[in-house]
C-alpha cells in the first residue's frame, strides 16, 4: 500500500477523493481554510466542564502506561505529563464544523458520525492505534508528526495494561508532518500515531460510521416480532443418521437461509440499515421543545434548517428520522430537506396534512430550526 501525496486537492472534491475511500490512506497538503475553525483554547476547558459532551483526558507517551478520565470533569486542569483532551460531536456547539461536514457532499450525509476535537499539549497523543471506521484528520492548529501504517490484521495484538487498545510500533507506511490545513485521510484498519509538536495542538476529526453486523442483527431481533414470524427452520427430506446430537452442515446451511428469507421479507432490509444510520450520535433532545403555536411560526419564518444532531436519510421515498420511520410516498419537498438540511416555509406550508403534521413534530422537538445564515 503507497500513501499518496496530494497538494491543493480540496477536501470537497470526490472527483479525486472517491479513488481513496474505505482503500488506501491519502495526505492532502493544503486541503482546507482552517482559520475560521480554530477554537480559542481557553474555551476548551469549559466544554469540558460545563457541557455534557463526551469527553476525554489521556496522559502518557508511547512506551509507558497511559492514563484515561472520562468527562465531564468538574475541574481541569493541565497535566504535567503530556496530555491530550479528546472532545466529540462539536458539531452541536460549533456551526462551522457542521458546515464543513455537510460541504463533503461525495460521501452520503447518513454515513457521518460526529466532528471530534483532539487538544494536546507538545508530545500528547493518543496512542498507536486503529479505527475500523473511515476519518478525516484535519489539523488546525500547531504542527503534528504522524507515523501511518501498516494496516492491521487478525494478527495484530493490542498492548494489555493499556486503558484503550494500542498496538505495538511496526515499520510504518510513511511518515509526515501536518501543518494547519493539511488532511489525512484513513480507511479503516490503517494503524497510525500522532504526536503534537507544539503547544495547544488542535486536529479536528471528522468520522464516519459503520454498522457492525452485530447492530443490524441486534436490529432484526428487535422487529422480528412486528413481523413475519412463519418464517422458520425447515429441514423437509432429512437425511437419516445414527447421531441423533449432531448439527450438519446441511443444518447450517439452512439455519442462513432462514434469517436471508427474512431479511428478503419487504423493507426489512431496508428498516434495519435505515433505522441505524439515522439514529443520533447523542443520546439527548437536540433542543427543549416549543410549546407555542406552530404555524405562526413557519409563516415568521422564511428558511429552515435541520438541527446538527438530527439524521434523516431516505430509501426508496420511505423516509427516517433519528432512528424512526416516519412514512412512504415522501414528497419532493422533505427530500429535498433531507438532501439539503434546507428548506423554506413556502415549502412546509405547500404539504399535505401528514407530512405538514410530520414537520411541525421536527420544529417542536427541535429537530428543525430557523435557519441562522444563508451562506451555505
């Protein structure tokens, strides 16, 4: 596998981009305007306090032991000891995050996960890992030295005694030096370790999630009963045998049939995939809900947007909102909104009363707000 080396590709361009995703690692020199991105750090510490982000504080450097907190913390406080603060969903508290996401469009918006924050002091770092998702690593401020590869494999061993699963050093891929506006991007699997090298070190990264096999089925398992369940081991034209305790590959074999026939039934499939991509990353209400009158105010308002923790995705003009079904037959205006994360009053106000009454939940529950700017 060769590291590719890319300079003034845009993050935004899956023209090129697309070659690399879920494949090979790529550096992207100059990719991205990270002025505007760049928090003050001195607002940092109260995130981690007064917020209820999940958050995160590992002390230590390679080949000694790390240590882990967890937030959110009552105080915080530097440590002595090299040190990174691990924030995530910063999307929730930060618009230009949510917009740059939104602005990597060759990636379909339901495979986003949340926009982390890494903070460290020089020499701070997280480990020599690997992720079994696809992450964009984007450093805004300060510089960070990144060994990448190789990829891991059913071989590779965690470390033991370590609070997160690290991996042993191995010849890397490459190594680089990311300086504010280079990305790194990794596919899963792809082992890599970076070290701050300056104070107050800032990489913004932007992940994406992959349902496990596990989720789907724990999935299946939970609308199973809402469904058809005639669907059942059969095993007509048994072969005779005189070990009546045995399992046969001919009873495996059917045991796999049993649960395709049912992820064959109608929108099972589609329910499963659907209902897990769209729920929230953070299991908390986007916003309080409104107790005034609706539609006063859809006719004050002229443009709305979906709130940065809510997911809507769609398949087949079925369309899903934070993990529920909301109804079929949807219309051009929703999905547009789903597309989008748009859309104008005009709109809401030209829907039947379903799908109106449908909207006027997502503005109550605050999953659709007035849209603050119109520059995106």
């Amino acid at each position: 596998m060769i590291v590719a080396r890319l300079k003034d590709v845009s993050l935004f361009n899956g023209r090129i981009l697309s070659q690399f995703w879920q494949t090979s690692p790529v550096i992207l020199e100059q990719a991205v305007e990270v002025d505007a991105l760049i928090p003050d750090p001195s607002t940092l510490p109260q995130i981690l306090t007064k917020t209820d982000l999940p958050s995160r504080l590992l002390t230590g450097v390679e080949g000694e032991t790390f240590t882990l907190a967890h937030g959110p913390f009552e105080m915080f406080k530097t440590p002595k000891k090299p040190w990174t603060a691990i924030i995530h969903a910063l999307e929730h508290l930060f618009p230009e995050y949510e917009k740059i996401r939104r602005s990597i469009k060759w990636i379909p918006s339901w495979r986003f996960e949340d926009c982390m924050l890494s903070w460290a002091s020089v020499d701070g770092s997280v480990g020599r890992h690997f992720d079994q998702f696809s992450v964009f690593l984007i450093q805004l401020n300060g510089r960070r030295h990144w060994e990448i590869g190789p990829v891991a494999n059913r071989h590779t061993l965690t470390l033991i005694n370590q609070p997160i699963a690290l991996v042993e050093r191995a010849e890397p891929l490459t190594s680089w030096t990311a300086n504010p506006g280079d990305v790194l991007y990794l596919p899963p699997n792809v082992i890599h370790h970076g070290v701050s090298l300056d104070p107050d070190c800032m990489t913004l990264s932007i992940g994406f999630r992959a349902p496990d096999a596990g989720a789907l089925l724990e999935g299946a398992i939970e609308t199973i009963n809402a469904n058809n369940q005639t669907i059942r081991f059969s095993d007509p034209k048994r072969p005779h045998t005189c070990a009546p305790a045995e399992i046969l590959v001919s009873d495996l074999q059917e045991a796999k049939a049993t649960i395709i026939r049912y992820l064959d039934e109608p929108h099972v499939l589609e329910y499963l995939l659907a209902t897990r991509v769209t729920t929230p990353y953070l299991d908390m209400e986007l916003n309080a809900e409104i107790d005034d009158e609706i539609d006063p105010l859809i006719d004050s308002v002229t443009q709305w947007e979906l709130d940065s923790g809510c997911r809507m995705a769609y398949v087949n003009q079925t369309l899903y909102v934070n993990g529920e079904r909301i109804g079929v037959q949807t219309p051009p205006e929703l999905l547009h909104l789903a597309n989008t994360r748009t859309c104008r009053s005009s709109d809401i106000r030209n829907l039947e009363k379903f799908w109106y009454d449908a909207v006027v939940e997502f503005i109550r529950t605050g999953s659709l707000v007035p849209r603050a700017n119109h520059d995106s």
